[in-house]
C-alpha cells in the first residue's frame, strides 16, 4: 500500500481543474467541505494519486451533488457519509464491494455510476451507469475525468439524461434532499406502471441496494 504523502501530488494536481470546470457557472453544483481526517483514510483507501479527478476528488472535498440529482462521491465527512471509501468498502458492509467496478456516484432516483475494472469485460476504466428503469449497467462512452467535465458544464444534456425521471415538484423536492439520500419510487422505476411515480425520501444506499438486488432476480 502506498502511504499518503507519495498519494498527494504537489506538483500537478488535478483539483484546480476541477475548480476551472466549477468556476464557469453553467452547472447548479454545492461542493461539500472537505474534512482532513476523512479525506486522507478516503485516499489512502481508494490508492489513487491527486493527480487524477478521482484522487483529487477523494482528497480535496466531500462530494459533490449537481443538478440536484447526481452526487459525485468524495471524501465525505462525519455528516456526508456516501464517500469512494464507503461505497467501496468491504465485503460484509452494507455497500458491499463489487470486482471489477468502483462506484464513483450515484443519484436520487437509485442510479449509480461506476468505472470498469473488469466487471463489463474491457477494463478501460470507462463509466457506466445502473439505470433504475432497466435494472441493467449501460456505458456511457466516457472516462472518469470526462464525466466529470460532462456533469460540471453541460447542464442541458445531464437534463435530458433524467427526462424520464422527471417528478412533478422536482423543483421543491430535490434540494431538500441530504447527500447521503435518495428517492424510493413507488411504483418501482422498471416497472411497467411507472409512468407516475409516488416518492418518499429514504437512505441512497437502501434504495440502491434495493434496486440491485431486483437486478439480481431479474437476471
């Protein structure tokens, strides 16, 4: 294991990027504080430098939550408890980790984004969605710096992304949700009634698991 001082690079590292991409506007983005303690245990899990998004990420803030849908895993903080190291944590947990495949975010409706280690047969690293509607993992055709990017400035085409998950009040709803919650459906969103949904806020991780566990029957 590598310790955490040859993890954090202080010559390239990649959160100005980061920042440069916050800074044009274009995307509604609340950045969680960082906390020291949590994002050092987070890098040190993870083993992956600051001189890539996802190191910088882990190392630099808590999360991210755009659009008020997706949350962009971080280094999360004693309140903010989805985090890389959380969702990718061991086998037993709650999340239990999965080979071949690290989650890097998840959004309200029980979607969840992960990179291909393996798990989807090419290993490149590429993003991959869990959509809710086909209980099914659909690329993305995009790497892990890009989406990012995609999420952070393209705030129309992230819209279109969720057109099918389009709520009534999305507008009141959404932003009271916490970090750390997601969006029960009811009826379920694969399901072939679900054209209107009824939705009560509940823990993300039990929505997820609830929706990966259909997955599972499913297949």
């Amino acid at each position: 294991m590598e310790p955490l001082e040859t993890l954090i690079d202080r010559v390239d590292p990649a959160w100005p990027l980061v920042e440069r991409w916050l800074s044009t506007g274009v995307s509604d983005v609340v950045v969680m504080e960082r906390e020291q303690a949590s994002s050092e245990a987070t890098l040190l899990h993870m083993q992956v430098s600051t001189h890539s998004i996802l190191g910088a990420l882990a190392y630099e803030c808590g999360g991210l939550v755009v659009g008020s849908r997706v949350r962009v895993l971080g280094g999360g903080t004693a309140e903010v408890k989805s985090s890389l190291k959380s969702w990718n944590g061991l086998p037993g947990d709650l999340m239990p980790i999965e080979r071949g495949l690290v989650r890097v975010g998840f959004d309200v409706f029980g979607g969840v984004f992960a990179l291909d280690g393996g798990a989807f047969g090419i290993g490149d690293g590429a993003v991959h969605y869990f959509a809710p509607d086909s209980l099914s993992w659909e690329p993305l055709e995009l790497g892990h710096s890009a989406w990012v990017h995609w999420l952070l400035t393209e705030p129309d085409k992230l819209l279109k992304f969720y057109e099918a998950y389009r709520l009534a009040d999305d507008g009141a709803r959404l932003p009271g949700l916490a970090f750390d919650q997601a969006l029960s459906l009811t009826p379920p969103p694969w399901s072939p009634e679900s054209s209107k949904f009824e939705c009560r806020p509940a823990p993300a991780r039990d929505v997820v698991k609830e929706l990966l566990e259909a997955s599972r029957e499913k297949n």
